[in-house]
C-alpha cells in the first residue's frame, strides 16, 4: 500500500479550520454531530478486535462504535467524531492492547484514527492509521461515509510491532471503517430552556452531598514482600481505561466493566521496603479522575 506521508498533517490542518467559528469567511455553519456509530473491520495479520461498552462485538474481526459527540462541516463532509467503547487487540502477545479515547478526524478524501494507549508505562495519544477514500454521502441531517480504508502510521505500525512482537510497518492495512452520523446546528439543538427542579438534599444549604467519584479499595491493609495484593476501583466511566501505579510507578492497566470497576493483582516485590505503600487508579483521558489507597509492607517472618 502507497505510503502518504503528509495526510495526517493536512487533516490535522484541515480540522483547525473546522473547528474555527462558523462566522469564518466562506465557512459553511458548523454542525454537531449528534449520535450514529462507526463500524470497524479489522484486517491486520493475525490480530484480533475485541471491545468493552459501550461498543459492541457485530461479528469476528468486526465490532460497532457508537459516536459520543464532535462537529461536523456537512456540505464538505469534514468531520470529528468521538467514539465510545474500547477496542481491545488481541495476538500472540498474549496481553491485550488496549485502544481508548477513538476519535476519526476526516477531510476531503483524507483522515486519520486517533487513540489513547498505555506506552512505556505511560498513557498518550497517537494517531494510529491514516483514512483514505474518505468521500461523504450528504444527506439533510446525516452524513456517512462507506468503504474507509485504514492503514498504519509510523507511530501506529511501532505501536504494534512493538506490543505484538511481528512487523508492521507504515502503510500496513488495519481494516475498513463505514460511519454513519447524524449532524444538527447549534440552533436546532437549542430547544426551550428546560425548567430548573427543586434541589436534591445535598444541594440544600448545610446538607452534606455523598461522595462522587472513583474510589480504590485493597484486599489486604498489611502484608509481608512477596506476596500479591488486589485493588479494586468503582466509580470510572463504563470502559474507561485506567492506569494502576504502585508507589508511583505505573505497571499496570485495566478496562472498567459495564459497572464502572476494575480489579488488578499485583506482586508486591520480596525487595519491597518496610513500611507504607500507595496505589494509585487514575482514569486515561477525559473520564474522571484518580483514586488511591495505603497498605503496609512487613518483613517476613
């Protein structure tokens, strides 16, 4: 497959135009994209697609993303839309390569496929594939686009030699997208102000709110070096990909369930010192926030 090296940056510079506001000279209204789903078909060697909620598995090798939001430029078919759920690429590696905050960013016949990851240890975005054939159909209220062919950035086809252990390189397919969203302006989403409800409990003066949020729990307060630990964390977005940090280092990652929980065990080193220990949850992107907890290290006996 022919390499194009610069679409990632024409579309990242077409989508600063898109984003700019629509009073713009000759821009066309900008519009909000307002539900729809992105369907994947994943064609990269031997790796499997596999996802968490809010997405779901349609079939092997194939599984459907519904779209949370972003803007779009109808007439032209420039678009940026977030996609829920999680895609989890299985392999011989065995650990899954976990894929979160998706986002398609699409302009002209060119785009590219961002998502979060854990790299080194440490969460970051990269844009994974770049999109071709990316032509719109335009309809009132929806545009779609059919038969996106996706293939491998630089950064996308080391992402995956290096997870995977095989060899990927630049321009290496990684499947097929068909994207359907709807779109409405900031007018027609505006609809009359919605009458304000009494307040809850915790919103009258001097009442106490319960607490929001993530939280962390531990198995074991206090344990001796060379043992296991489990966490448990509650109260992350459905399918939020969150990090597990012991004493600062991050080691680990986990996908909240459909509950919004996780759980990890871990060894807890034979070197590890005596004392106090923390382990930290803290949620990749968007979603809300970090969690912590304490336990004690003893010697052994």
């Amino acid at each position: 497959m022919a390499k194009r090296t610069g679409a990632v940056a024409l579309v990242a510079g077409a989508l600063f135009v898109l984003g700019a506001p629509a009073a713009a000279a000759g821009q066309e209204p900008l519009a909000q994209v307002s539900g729809g789903h992105a369907d994947w078909t994943l064609a990269a060697g031997d790796v499997t697609l596999d996802v968490a909620a809010p997405a779901v598995r349609t079939a092997a090798g194939r599984a459907s993303f519904p779209a949370l939001g972003g803007d779009a430029v109808p007439g032209t078919g420039a678009a940026e839309v977030e996609l829920g759920g999680v895609a989890r690429l299985g392999g011989p590696a065995g650990q899954p390569l976990v894929l979160a905050g998706l986002r398609l960013r699409l302009a002209g016949d060119e785009g590219a496929l961002y998502a979060r990851t854990v790299v080194d240890g440490r969460a970051r975005e990269l844009a994974l594939a770049e999109v071709a054939d990316a032509k719109p159909a335009v309809r009132a209220e929806a545009v779609t686009w059919t038969g996106l062919r996706a293939s491998l950035t630089e950064e996308g086809a080391a992402l995956l030699s290096a997870w995977s252990g095989a060899e990927f390189a630049a321009g290496d397919a990684l499947g097929a997208f068909d994207v359907s969203v709807g779109t409405e302006t900031a007018e027609e989403s505006a609809g009359p102000e919605t009458p304000r409800a009494s307040p809850s409990a915790e919103e009258r003066p001097g009442a106490v709110a319960p607490q929001r949020g993530p939280a962390a729990a531990l198995a074991r307060p206090a344990l001796t070096a060379g043992a296991e630990q489990t966490v448990t964390g509650t109260g992350f977005a459905p399918g939020a990909v969150v990090l597990v940090a012991i004493d600062g280092d991050t080691r680990y990652q986990a996908v909240a369930d459909a509950r919004g929980r996780i759980e990890r065990t871990f060894p807890v080193y034979a070197n590890a010192a005596e004392g106090e220990h923390t382990v930290e949850l803290t949620a990749v992107g968007g979603e809300p926030g970090v969690a912590g907890a304490r336990f004690g290290v003893g010697v052994p006996d």
